[in-house]
C-alpha cells in the first residue's frame, strides 16, 4: 500500500518525527487497521522523496513503541492496539520542550544554537550501536573508569593531538556528560572561592553554571584581540574562561600574541589557570586551522575543554577535559571517587565510531556541507549593500552582522520578525552592562545558519533585505 503523508519542511520538526507522528495518528483512528502492511522503508522513502534512514528511524520508534511489528522476509505490519497504555504529556507528542526553548513562530530561523542533522551519518551510527550491542560483553555492564573508558581517552588524545595540537596523556582526560556536568566538576577541583573571568559578551550557559555553584564572577570587556589583558589584570580573577579558536558570540580568533599574553598572565600567579573551550574548532572556512591554547603551554595553566555536540549531534552529550598535571593529582584525590556520567555503551559506540574512521569522514563531509552554506550566506548578504557589515565569517556556524547606524539593534531584531525571520541581537549575550552603556549603540546582530538548508538561507536574506530596506526609519 501507498501511504500519503503532508510532508512539511517548514514544520519546525525532523522529517522522521512527522512521519512517525502520521502513522501513529493512522493506528490510533483506525484508519489504519491491524493486520494492515506498511510498505517497505525504501518504497516510502522514494514515494516521500527522504533517505532511507529517515524512514527507518520513523518505523524503528514506531516498533519500539508497540504500534507495529517487524517480521522477517515479509515486511512491518500494524498491530492491534486496544491493550496498549498511552501516557498523554501536555504536549501532543512525547519530544517534550522546555517553555524557554520555545521559539516564535518563524519562516526562516538564523538561530546559532543546533547543527545540521539532516546530514548525520544514521546508517554508520546504526551499525557501530548494533555491534556494540551484538557483542556477549558482561564488563560492558559494569561500572568503569570514573575518567571514562581508556580507549576512548586515548582515541581522544590521538585526535586531539592531531587535529589541534593538544599535548597530552590518556590519563589526563576526563570524559563526562555534557559541558555543564564538567564545569561543575571542574568547581570540585579548583575550589568555589575562586574568581572566574568571562569575555563580555559569551556563552552565557557557562556563566550561569559557574556562577550557580558559588564562584564570583568578573565579567571582562573584550578588544579586537580578545579578552582585554588590562582589564583582566584589574579584575582580580586568578582564572580566565576563553574560547581562543572562535569566540562565541563574537566570532574573533585569538591571534597568537594575545594567547601568548594570556599565558603569561597564567605564569605570574600559582594558582592562576585558563580554561579553553574549544567548542567548534572543527569548523573553519579560510587559512589553516589554528592550534590550540593549550598546545602553547608549557608552565601546566590550561585546562582543555571540548565536545562533541557541536561535531556529532547535542544529544550525544559527551564532553571532555584536559587537565593539567598539578590538577589531574587534586581530581584524583578529591573526586577520584565519582562514577563516570557516560554509560560504557555509549563510550563504546563513540570509541568506535572514532576509531572506524566514521567520525573523520563524518567531518569532512560535514565542513564541505558549512562551507557551502556559509558561502551562500556571505554570497546573499552582498545584496543588503554597503550599510551592513559581516564579521566573525572565517570559522564556526554563525556570523555577525552589523548596520552602520549605531542604536539599531532593537529594530532590526523586530523587522525581521515581521517578515517571519529569526535574528539575534547581540545584547542578548552580554553577561553585563558594558562601560558607558556601550550596549546603547549596538546595531549588530548574529546569524547562525548551520540548521537551514541553502534555500532556507537565500529566502531569509530576502526577507531580511525587503523588511529593513522597505521599512528604515530616517536618521
């Protein structure tokens, strides 16, 4: 049988999600009675026009939920369902969102948070999870390493010292679940009464873990360069938070004098560190890749944090850290005893999706799909003319954009909702006011563009050119 589902790209949701949701929908009406034979996962996929792994992912929540079964050599069939609990959430599907996540109802959305995951590689990540789970491993089931299983650490350290010139051992990695999980143990290991300084504007999730946990917090006003030295003299702290390789929001790449500032000002205090958040590096469209911080140390004063929510998928939520010698002695004496928050099957299937090579085809495949976005976006922003300026475009998945006339910020955010597109004013980053009101003048806004698809991109410049060119108030 054919099945006709309204397939919608505008949707806000996966396609396998809206297919699921179809069919579910069917059972339940009865219009899809028991018995009935859905056609095979390659037929809907050419019928809809999807990959294959997209409607095997729908047919796969569909068996795992009891509306129809799998029977070899003869395809999925619908089962009854009159026996069956059904738990209604408030929302309508069981992918419950959280309220602050809920985003207006936009056409066209230049958010900077989430990846592409159209192009995730299902097929690769499918076989590597059932051969972790075919394998007769009882040690697998067991509680392991609390730093997280060591061939995972060392494929991570291969890569590492690679791909961004990280110096060090298997035994100075910590892997955990997510980078807020390893901020707070990082809080354990350096102590709450330190001071923790932050470029303003930044990551503000990071801000709000450190300052949750009872660290004082400086925010510092960045330069061209980065964070400001002078002002991170001033401020006290005997830590800095730096994202050196792409800022985040702001887009700078750290140039090497001022990474060689920083470690100096790390050098002339004892308990002084830096923490590198390396969280998009992968991610660069001009020159070659630059190395990390911490490849630059040799005093011990760079702890290495990095991810692989941004490379693989968020929901993978497994995170890494590189701690320096003196500090990897404090962990193991005063948080040696904590189980790992990453189960060893999903290390396992990480460990092996990275040593199959799957992760390294993974990301060439990915940076060639970033870079034609990314030159599409830089291509269709020449049509707003010279009022606008673009910075942050050489590395990560976002840029920003910035009008001329200082004190804009708050109209072009409200314009472009009016043509039903998502922008982001870059106040919304500040963890601060900024001396003498600077946030006042802001006329930038920030751009992310790695969930929209080329199409997407060029109609939301349209849009965005139509809406703030047809309605600009005078100077």
């Amino acid at each position: 049988m054919e099945l006709m589902i309204p397939l919608k790209a505008q949707a806000g949701k996966p396609m396998y999600e809206q297919i699921y949701e179809y069919i579910k929908e069917e059972i339940r009406k009865g219009s899809l009675a028991a018995g009935t034979r859905l056609p095979s996962t390659r037929i809907l996929a050419e019928h809809l026009k999807i990959s294959r792994s997209t409607s095997q992912m729908a047919y796969d929540q569909l068996v795992s939920e009891g509306y129809i079964e799998t029977i070899p050599c003869k395809g999925y069939f619908v089962l009854k369902i009159d026996e069956l609990v059904e738990v209604e959430p408030e929302t309508k599907m069981g992918f419950l969102v959280e309220p602050e996540q809920q985003e207006a109802e936009l056409d066209v959305d230049f958010s900077p948070r989430g990846i592409d995951l159209t192009s995730f590689p299902y097929n690769a990540w499918r076989k590597v999870t059932r051969a972790t789970l075919m394998d007769d491993d009882k040690e697998m089931f067991l509680t392991g390493s609390p730093q997280g299983e060591p061939g995972l650490r060392e494929a991570i350290r291969g890569y590492l010292h690679s791909a961004r010139g990280v110096n060090c051992t298997a035994d100075q990695i910590i892997i955990g679940a997510g980078s807020e999980y390893l901020m707070m143990l990082l809080t354990q290991i350096l102590g709450t009464s330190r001071t923790i300084a932050m470029e303003n504007p930044t990551y503000r999730q990071a801000y709000r873990v450190f300052e949750s946990l009872g660290c004082q917090m400086k925010p510092v006003e960045m330069d061209a360069h980065g964070m400001n030295m002078r002002l991170l003299e001033e401020s006290g702290a005997d830590i800095a938070y730096v994202m050196p390789s792409h800022q985040y929001p702001m887009g700078v790449v750290m140039p090497v004098k001022r990474r060689q500032e920083l470690l100096s000002w790390a050098g002339r205090g004892e308990k002084r560190y830096l923490i590198e958040d390396d969280y998009d590096s992968e991610f660069r469209y001009r020159g070659k890749p630059v190395p990390a911080l911490q490849g630059m140390d040799i005093q011990g004063k760079v702890i290495y944090m990095g991810t692989f929510s941004k490379s693989i998928a968020p929901a993978i939520r497994v995170g890494y850290l590189v701690l320096p010698a003196p500090l990897l002695a404090v962990y193991k004496r005063k948080c040696g005893f904590y189980a790992s928050t990453v189960s060893r099957i999903d290390q396992k299937i990480i460990y092996q999706f990275l040593t199959e090579g799957h992760y390294e085809r993974h990301l060439n495949r990915m940076r060639a799909i970033y870079k034609g976005k990314h030159d599409v976006l830089m291509s269709e922003l020449k049509t707003l003319g010279t009022e606008f300026i673009v910075q942050g475009e050489y590395a990560g998945l976002h840029v920003l954009l910035k009008y001329r006339k200082a004190g804009m910020e708050t109209w072009l955010v409200e314009e472009a909702a009016k043509a039903r597109v998502g922008v982001y004013g870059i106040s919304g980053f500040l963890i601060a006011p900024l001396a003498d009101q600077k946030e006042k003048c802001f006329s930038t806004v920030v751009l992310g563009y790695a969930r929209l698809n080329e199409d997407q991109i060029r109609e939301g410049i349209r849009r965005l050119a139509a809406a703030w060119k047809c309605s600009r108030p005078c100077p």
